[in-house]
C-alpha cells in the first residue's frame, strides 16, 4: 500500500554535494522539508520507502541517468512530480524533459528565487491537477446517478399514462385514474423542482471549475512574460561580465607601479627614458578607454533596472487580476512603444537590428492600463527580432497611428520569415508556435490581453519569406472590464 501523499516532501538528486546542500538550503528556508540523494539508485530507495510530492533531478549521474530516473518515476509513482536541472543549456536535454512530462528545466548555476518559484508553481500545478481530476468523477457520477433517476421518472410516467387510457371507458374508473393521475403529476412536478436545484449546483460548480483554469492560464502567461524579461537581464549581465573580464584596469595598475619605481626622479623618466615619454599619451588613451567602458557598464546597469521594473510590473499585474484593481493612467502611445524598445534594446543591439519608428502625428492620450500594452508590445517586438536575426536585411518597423473608429493601432512589421497560411487560423491558439525553442504562451496571451482592454490583436503575412505584420487595437478610452469592482484612474 502505498504511503500518504504529501505536498510538501521534496527530493533533491545530484551527484554534486555542494549543488545538493545548496538546494536543500534554499527548500527548508522557503518552509519546503527536503531529502536529499547521491544518485538515482539512492532515490529510487527514497522512493519505495516514503512519498514525495516532487522529485528534482540533475542529468549527468554516475549510474542511470536522470532521463532514466524521470522514465522509473512516471512509470511507478505517476503523482509525483519532475524537475530537471542540469549544467548543460541544450535543447536536446530540453526536449526530451518535455517529452517526459517534466514540469520545468533549471540550468545550472540557478538563483534561488528561481528554484524557490518552480518548486511552488510545480506543487500548486499538481494539487490544481488532482482537484480538477476529483471534480471531474464527482460531477460525472452525479449527472450520472441523475440521469439514472429521470430516466425511471419518464418510465413511471409513460406507464401512468397508458393505465390512465386502459381504464378511460368508464367515467367511474376514469375519474379515479384522474385523481392518481393527478397525485402522480405532483409528485414528478416536486422531483423535477429537485432536479432543477441540482442542475444549479451542477452549472455552479463547472463554472467554478472554469475560474480555476483561467487562473491556471494567467500564471502560465505570467511566467511566460517575465521569462521574456529575465532572458533580457541575462543577456546584460553577460555583456557586463564579458566586459569587465577584457577591462584595461589591470594596464592602470602597471602605470601605476612604473611612476612607483621612478618616482624619486619622475621628471627625468618622463622626459628621458622612452617609457616614460610614451606615458602621457598612453594615459590619455587609456583614461577614453576606461570612460567608455564605464559608460558601457552605466548603460547596461539601467537596462537591468528597466528589466527588473518591467517584471515588477508583471508581478504587479497578475497581483490586480487576484485582488480585482484595474490601475489605468493617461499615457501617451509613442511613450509605450517606446518603454518597450527600451525593455528590448539589449535583444535589439546584440542582433544589430534596424528598427523604424513611424508616429503619427497629434496622437492623443489613451486612458489605459499601461503595462498591459506594454506587456504586448514587447512580446511582438520580440518576436518580430526572431524573424530577422538570422537574415541578411534586418528591419523592424513600428507604426503607430489614429484608426477613423477612435482607436489607435500599434503595427509592428517585419521582414522576417514569414508565415504561413496553414499556420495562421491557429496563430493565437494555446500551445501553438513554430520556435524550435517556443511553448506557444506570447501570442495566446497577447490576444487575451487586447481583448481585455476593449481591443484586439491580428496578423498579416504574404507567405514564408516575406516577413509578417502584427496589428494592436485598442481604443481611446478603454472600456471597464467586467466585474471590476474599483477601478484607480490617475492622470
């Protein structure tokens, strides 16, 4: 018999000690109990002798494997949930995790934020899972036994009914029919009243049902939106690193040490020894190099900062779906469109890529949740970037403009590869995309956005090979959303 399931049991396997305790440091801080295994024969054991609610697992193991583990766990302990984690950023590894059924792919080394982020949203993806699969028997059993009990209604009635033509030659016997008849009639009335109840509380309970998926695909945007985000911070922080690993502070140090060992006659060295009269210049040179390096470093530093600010109002978004707060302010569109080139000026500078700004001009302000088509916009650019980074014309145009029904449309062009038409009445569907590496959130949630903000969101393509055209419309004036219950207007 298998032991009690438990939501907070969780197994980390890694043949590397340091990344097993810095895992297991992180759970138990984040109130998660944490076992911990060298290898997955070790975990295999773990297995067999108590339950675990999820099971994280490096690739590379002395023994099997982790792909092999991940194969044992859904074979055996289909309830317990995968993660994988492994040094190697290979889209192989990936795709065969996801093949698994694994929930998330950690490469290592990973912020604990990260971790601690997986870890919860792959424990509250698994109870939502059993809860929708308990619903989902409960409710079909009651329809079940319902139908059961209106069938026989209809059985007893069709039969009351051809008594009631048996005995109808006779006025005596009809008139004692009619009185059953009657009695009959009332009682089915009263148990059709029932069934109405029930029926209610059969349609309350799918519509409570439909709440929580809904919930369970605006986390998956979320986490889509902000991976976008931290894929930016990435880059950055790369660049930085890049640059200071090749910085010519270590040439300063070297100055440094050659006025040191002359200082007792610097003026003779300067201006006699061929070293030294090269050192003013050579200073100079170096003091334009470091400045741009600093400069360099300034300007990546802010572009984390508007990365991180972006993801806090992502949080912050998915924060006001939960408590119900629509925040809309007057903002300018270029001013959006311009936010979002800035959240992607790293993506747009590391592929050189042209980008075209066409404004309209006189556009009015559009009273609007702003980081909402900000959310889209960066989507769509950054997509539009996929199209044309490997292409020779790399270009990228933004129009923004007045639409004659009082709406502003946000287009966002390419010359990139294309779509094509068997591709398109599915575009914005759930799961849908043609990235190698995609998983088909941006655009489904891009749609569901726009239609939230009284707009919507299309495409256009000639074909493979002749880039696409993404096309945002939203109004003026935005409408309320429905069933919001306060709504913050700032100017």
């Amino acid at each position: 018999m298998q032991p009690n399931h438990s939501e907070q049991g969780i197994l980390v396997v890694d043949d590397d000690r340091l990344v097993r305790m810095y895992a297991h440091g992180v759970l138990q801080q984040n109130g998660h109990p944490c076992t911990l295994a060298n290898n997955a024969e070790e975990a295999i054991e773990e297995l067999s002798t108590q339950s675990f609610a999820l099971v994280i697992t490096d690739v590379m193991m002395p023994g099997r494997s982790g792909i092999e583990l991940i194969k044992f766990i859904k074979a055996n302990h289909p309830d317990v949930a995968t993660i994988m984690m492994t040094g190697l950023d290979e889209q192989r590894i990936a795709c065969a995790a996801i093949a698994l059924g694994v929930y998330s792919y950690l490469v290592k080394p990973f912020e604990p934020n990260e971790l601690v982020v997986n870890v919860r949203n792959c424990i509250r993806h698994q109870r939502m899972k059993r809860e929708l699969a308990n619903d989902k028997m409960r409710l079909e059993a009651e329809v079940r036994q319902k139908t059961n009990a209106i069938r026989k209604e209809a059985e007893k009635s069709n039969l009351a009914r051809q008594k009631a033509e048996h005995i109808s030659h006779t006025l005596e016997v009809q008139a004692a029919q009619l009185r059953r008849a009657n009695k009959a009639l009332t009682s089915e009335i009263n148990e059709r009243q029932e069934a109405e109840k029930e029926r209610d509380k059969l349609n309350s309970r799918l519509i409570e049902v439909s709440r929580q998926v809904g919930m369970a695909e605006m986390a998956t945007g979320v986490l889509h939106n902000v991976g976008n985000a931290l894929n930016s911070v990435n880059v950055s922080i790369t660049c930085m690193s890049e640059k200071l690993r090749h910085s010519k502070v270590h040439r300063l140090i070297q100055v440094s040490q050659m006025i040191q060992e002359n200082a007792d006659d610097l003026g003779h060295f300067l201006s006699s020894d061929d070293r030294g009269k090269h050192l003013p210049a050579f200073m100079s040179e170096l003091a334009t190099l470091m400045q741009r390096e600093t400069d360099f470093l300034r300007s990546e530093i802010e572009g984390v900062g508007r990365h991180v600010e972006h993801i806090k109002e992502i949080v912050a978004a998915q924060q006001s779906f939960g408590s119900r707060l629509c925040i809309r302010r007057n903002v300018e569109p270029t001013d959006m469109v311009e936010q979002a080139l800035s959240i992607s000026s790293s993506k747009i500078t590391r592929h050189e890529i042209n980008v075209i700004r066409e404004y309209c001009d006189n556009l009015p302000a559009i009273s609007i949740d702003q980081h909402k088509v900000v959310q889209v916009l960066v989507n769509l650019i950054s997509n539009a970037i996929d199209a044309v980074k490997h292409i020779p014309t790399k270009k990228v145009t933004i129009r923004v403009s007045r639409e004659e029904d009082n709406r502003i449309q946000f287009c966002v062009s390419d010359t990139g590869l294309g779509i094509a038409a068997d591709d398109m009445p599915q575009l914005f569907q759930h799961g849908f995309t043609t990235k190698d590496d995609g998983h088909g959130f941006g655009l489904h949630n891009s749609a569901i956005v726009a239609q939230s903000l009284g707009g919507s969101l299309s495409a256009a393509s000639d074909g493979p090979g002749h880039g696409a055209s993404f096309r945002l419309l939203i109004p003026i004036i935005c409408p309320q959303v429905n069933n919001v219950e306060h709504t913050e207007c700032l100017n």
